[in-house]
C-alpha cells in the first residue's frame, strides 16, 4: 500500500532529519519557546551562538522575567527583528504571573502570550508535548503550496486559510513532534526557496509543483513595489575626556524599539539647531564619516553619520532612563547592527586620530 504525505515525510526524517539542535536535547517547552522565537525570520546557522548565549544568562522563565530588558536586548543584538526580544520578556512575565514560571499546555494560553500567533503556538506544542497541531510556518507554506500547487501569495488570507486546511488534513495519527520538525526540515534543507531538491524529495512523486515542472513559480511571490529610501543625519556625540557617546533609548515600539541608538534629524539644518540648544558652549568640532544603508522590511534607511567632539557635557545631560554615556568598551544595552557599525568607524577614527597625532610628535 502507498504510503501517505504524512509516513513518507516521517521516513525521510528518520534517516535525514535533525536531531541534534540545542533545543531539541530535552524537548523543554522553555527552550524550544526560545528558539521558535529565535528562528522566526532567522536562519538555524545565525540562531545557534544567540540561542547558547542567551540560554546561559537567562537558563529558566523566572529568570527572564525577572531580568532587565536591556539585558535581554543587549543578547539580541544582531539578531535583528527586536520586537521578539520585547515580546518574549513580556510574556515571561506573563507565565510567571498566570502559570507559575511553567510554560502552558493549552494552545489558547499559549496564543494569548504576547508574541505567539498560532502557528508558533502549536510548533511549541508539537515539539514539547507531542501534541497534534499542525504548523504553518514559512518553511510549511512553501512546501505545501508546491505540494498542492496552491495559487496566489500565502500572505492574504484566503490563501492561508487554504494551506492551514492542508496543513490539518495531512497530520499524522502520532508522531507529532516528529512530524513537526520533519516538515521544517523539509522546507529549510530540501523545498528551499530556490533551486529546490526535488530528486531526493520524499513526495517529489505526488507534489503538483514537481510534476507540473512549477517550482520556479510557487509559491506565487508577494507583489513587488519599490522600496522607499530615507534619509537621515545621526548626530553621534562624543566626549573627547573619556570617548563615551551620548546614545538615547528609542521608544518601546517602532524600529529598533527599546534599543539605544543616536540624535536622529532630518536634515542638518535641524540638526544645527539641537546642537546650538545643547551644545552651544561645548566647544564642538565635527567630522563626516561614511554614509550606512540599512534595508528593513519596508524601507531603505541611510543613516549621515556626523561625529561631533565635544570638550565637556553640557548641563542637564544625565545618565536616566532616557539616554547613557556609552563607553566605546561596551556595555551591556541593547543596540541595533547599524548603531554597532556606526560605533565602529567612530573607533577607527579615534584610532587613526591617535595614530597620526603620534606621528607627527615623532617627526617634531
């Protein structure tokens, strides 16, 4: 008899599956919430030294909740997509207020945390407690929309709501766990966005996509549009008495929400007139460093860097919940990847600064 969707998926895995992730050690709901949190837009590669790293600090739901957020942003840095970082420490809080520090077993309890939708939900659910929910993730609508050569881009709703009828019609009597993380699986390392491996796929024989020679088209792509640019001049203060750099915490939502990061203006007229409120008597000399691009998912940002040394802090300018010195060294805050690259040129500059300063001693 041939074998269904479901048992031809669970057979490959068993030969070709992983099996070894950090988080599939013990199957504990903790860390398997952390990694689907983690691997949320991220590929397995990137996710792997974060997850070991913020596991060290943060081994349990008490001890996350209980931790300061810019701790937990400063883990995240690089990762990208910080919201997951704020959400995951909201509802830490929230399992240790409604269930006792123990991570849920109800689906509806799961969902009602901030940062879960359904389909990281019962991935969590599968994975820790065999439980029968199907996922649907990014990996799980390319294949099943090539598997049943689905039309139209899986994010409309209609669409979705086709591939989640796919999704639980094709689960398995058991072997939940299994089958959850084959599926991603099959996504990540075979049904890839392109040049699928469609020969040593388990259902290349009954997959539409395959048979109908359409890998190329499906799933259907998200309507193209042109990508905003935009422009902004960034103000990096810096105190040449001990090189710290005047940083602000951004407000908890938007863009690199709770993180730190500079002045932000839209031109430099603007910017002139913060400085002359601010700066006017601190004797402030200025330099332009090179331009850094950052494309979000929704606009393209080019950041005017402007290093601007000042000789003392003015008055009225504190550490508080609102901005900190930061100390090129590094502190533990939390901090975007163009902010971290925009700190670097400002130490390579200082460096060169001293360098040439050097020299010049040594030729007089």
């Amino acid at each position: 008899m041939k074998k269904s969707f479901s048992q031809q998926v669970l057979s490959w895995f068993d030969v070709h599956g992983r099996k070894n992730l950090p988080w599939q050690v013990d199957r504990d709901a903790y860390k398997i919430w952390v990694s689907e949190i983690m691997l949320q837009q991220t590929r397995v590669e990137t996710v792997i030294p974060y997850y070991a790293n913020f596991m060290q600090y943060f081994p349990t739901v008490k001890k996350l909740a209980t931790a300061n957020i810019d701790e937990v942003l400063h883990l995240w840095t690089g990762l990208g997509y910080y919201a997951r970082a704020r959400n995951l420490h909201e509802a830490a809080k929230k399992i240790c207020e409604r269930h006792d520090g123990t991570f849920p077993k109800n689906i509806d309890d799961v969902m009602a945390l901030p940062g879960i939708g359904r389909s990281t939900a019962a991935a969590i659910l599968a994975l820790s407690f065999d439980q029968a929910h199907a996922i649907l993730d990014g990996n799980v609508k390319r294949v099943l929309a090539r598997y049943f050569a689905v039309q139209g881009w899986p994010g409309k709703r209609e669409v979705e709501l086709q591939l989640w009828q796919h999704a639980d019609a094709l689960l398995p009597p058991q072997r939940f766990a299994e089958y959850t993380q084959a599926m991603m699986d099959l996504g990540a390392t075979l049904c890839t966005r392109s040049n699928p491996n469609c020969r040593i796929c388990p259902v290349q024989g009954s997959c539409e996509a395959n048979v109908q020679q359409r890998q190329s088209e499906l799933p259907t792509p998200k309507p193209s549009k042109k990508i905003p640019q935009r422009d902004v001049v960034v103000a990096i203060i810096q105190d040449s008495d001990d090189d710290s750099i005047w940083l602000e915490k951004r407000p908890p939502a938007g863009i690199w929400g709770g993180l730190y990061s500079f002045p932000e203006f839209e031109d430099n007229t603007k910017l002139d007139i913060w400085l002359n409120q601010h700066y006017k008597n601190c004797s402030p000399s200025f330099q332009s460093l090179p331009v850094i691009s950052h494309t979000f998912s929704h606009f393209r940002l080019h950041m005017h860097l402007r290093l601007i040394q000042i000789n003392k802090r003015p008055n009225g300018v504190m550490e508080d919940n609102l901005g900190v010195w930061y100390k090129l060294t590094g502190q533990k805050i939390g901090l975007a990847t163009p902010v971290k690259k925009a700190l670097e040129q400002v130490l390579n500059y200082n460096k060169e600064q001293a360098h040439d300063a050097h020299g010049a001693m040594c030729e007089a």
